[in-house]
C-alpha cells in the first residue's frame, strides 16, 4: 500500500515515546519520522522531538502490506533474493505508490529490511534485500564498489549474429521535455556492456541474448542495445522518435500503439543472474524465472 496516514488520540504523554509504542518501530525510527516532517499534533508540523501533546497525532507511516506476498529464491541469515516482477517499483517513489517489491521484504522481515541496489519498473528480475542495518552497509558498498557481478537476459529486435561489445561515456542528455535520457558523450561516464546472442526467432524477428553490463550506468543496457541497431523489445524511450518516448513518461501510449511501434508490451529485459562475496563466502544466485516464454507473450495482443 505505500504510504498512509495513521492517526491517534494523546492526552499529555511525550509524542515520541506515545508514537513509536503505536507504530510499533524503534526509537531511532520515530526521531527520523519527525526530522523529515511526517509527524504532526493537531495539524502542526511536530520540531520538537521532547514535546507532551493533547489532542490528535497524525503520522505519515510506510505500512508494507502487499496484495500478493512475494517469496524469496533464495533466503539466508542476513539476505534474501527476491524475483521481481515487471511494471513493480523496487521501492517507494511518493506517498501514493500503491504497492511495490519492498512490501513484499518488509513484511517478511521487517521494518529494518531493505532492498539494496534497484531495477527499473519494467525491468523484471533478481535483487538482493538485507535483513540487517549490517548487511545493508556491506551489499550496499559492494554493490557501489562493483563488487557484484550482474547478468541480464533481454529479447532485441532484429537479428543479433555475433557478440557485440559496446562501450562509450554516457550522460543525461536533454532531449525537449525528456530530461531522464541518457545518451553518448564526450563528458560522461565510462560504460561497457557485452552482449551475446542465444536464440534467433525469425517468425518475430528478434534475438534473445545474454547482456553483461560491466559498469552500472543509469538506462546502460536500453541505450547500448539501440546504439548497435538492436534496441530491446518494447522499449519506448531509445531506438524510437521522441513522440513516443514523450507520450510513454505521460502515461499516454497505449498498450496496442505499444505494441505496434515497440514491438512489445514491455520492456524485455530480465536480471537473470547476480554473482557477490559477502562476508567471506562467494554467491551465485541465479533466476527461476521463464523469461523466454514471458518475453515471447508479451510480443501479442
């Protein structure tokens, strides 16, 4: 459900000792709903962590409370691996996302769970959730740090004959009302990705291939596959006209304009294997998911 706002009665008790017993959470956590000003007492911003309130007290909360539980693929004492699916947010962007995959991680482990690194809401596939503050520190600088290795499986359009690897600086490029694009350039960031063909379906016209990114930049894999002529199936941003990309971020293009102009119903991009070395030991998780057949769904009405 995302965020909602829990309201309680108070008459004289400290507000954040009478808050975290309602919510439930830590101490800690009850500081950190006042410093970012989601806490107030009949209808006023609470500054003062010490304050005795009387009246109502009203609490903008993260409640993790999803429509279908997602399962871990693979579980341990300090991480989880998770599955996500398309169209989900990794995590909260607002106060009004209705669902999203750390509902999922939450209420399994609780309020101190996490997701650790994010894939895009169309991109499906594996993440990597901490149990622990710990834990989270350590996947989150392993992950910044390139110290996990990732691998995708996407479907691109045409026929991709031969490994292809492509590498270039990227930066965000402004393109009319399209500032979230990236594209190449002489100022940006250094990327790499190789990519290899498995599987040519000629009835389609589109080629499943094994995608490692090398470096981790924002929208990497979308814009390498359309810089070698082999954008990925359903994209609507990169390898068509800026009309499309324009009316895809306005929630204005339909799922068969989609379809006719993308080639898919999504993007077909899946994280299908995650390989780290956490606390000593190596990790190779890999996705149980059957991504060839959803791919090839998604191509029809």
């Amino acid at each position: 459900m995302g965020y909602e706002i829990k309201k309680f009665d108070i008459n004289g008790e400290k507000l954040l000792y009478f808050m975290i017993e309602q919510l439930g959470i830590p101490e800690r956590a009850g500081k950190r709903l006042i410093d970012k000003g989601r806490v107030k007492l009949n209808g006023e911003l609470v500054t003062n962590k010490g304050v005795r309130g009387v009246g109502e007290v009203e609490v903008l909360f993260y409640e993790p409370t999803p429509s279908v539980q997602l399962m871990p693929v693979f579980d341990s004492e300090d991480f989880a691996v998770f599955e996500k699916p398309p169209f989900m947010l990794s995590h909260p962007n607002g106060f009004h996302v209705e669902e999203c995959l750390l509902d999922s991680i939450k209420k399994l482990y609780g309020n101190i769970a996490n997701v650790t690194h994010r894939l895009d809401y169309e991109t499906s596939g594996l993440i990597v959730a901490s149990k622990t503050k710990d834990a989270e520190s350590i996947l989150k600088t392993t992950f910044e740090t390139r110290g996990i290795k990732k691998e995708y499986t996407a479907l691109l359009r045409g026929h991709l004959k031969e490994t292809k690897e492509v590498e270039c600086l990227l930066e965000n490029i402004k393109t009319l009302e399209v500032k979230i694009m990236q594209g190449a350039s002489k100022n940006g960031k250094h990327s790499l990705t190789i990519f290899e063909p498995l599987e040519y379906f000629e009835k389609e016209d589109a080629t499943l291939v094994s995608v490692k990114p090398l470096t981790g930049r924002l929208h990497q894999i979308r814009v390498h596959s359309s810089m070698i002529g082999h954008p990925i199936m359903g994209e609507p941003l990169y390898g068509n006209d800026i009309n499309t990309a324009r009316d895809y971020l306005d929630k204005k293009l339909s799922t068969e304009a989609r379809l006719r102009l993308t080639g898919a119903k999504r993007i077909c991009l899946h994280a299908s294997k995650i390989s780290f070395e956490y606390k000593g030991k190596n990790f190779e998780i890999a996705s149980t998911a059957d991504i060839r057949s959803e791919f090839l769904a998604s191509l029809s009405n």
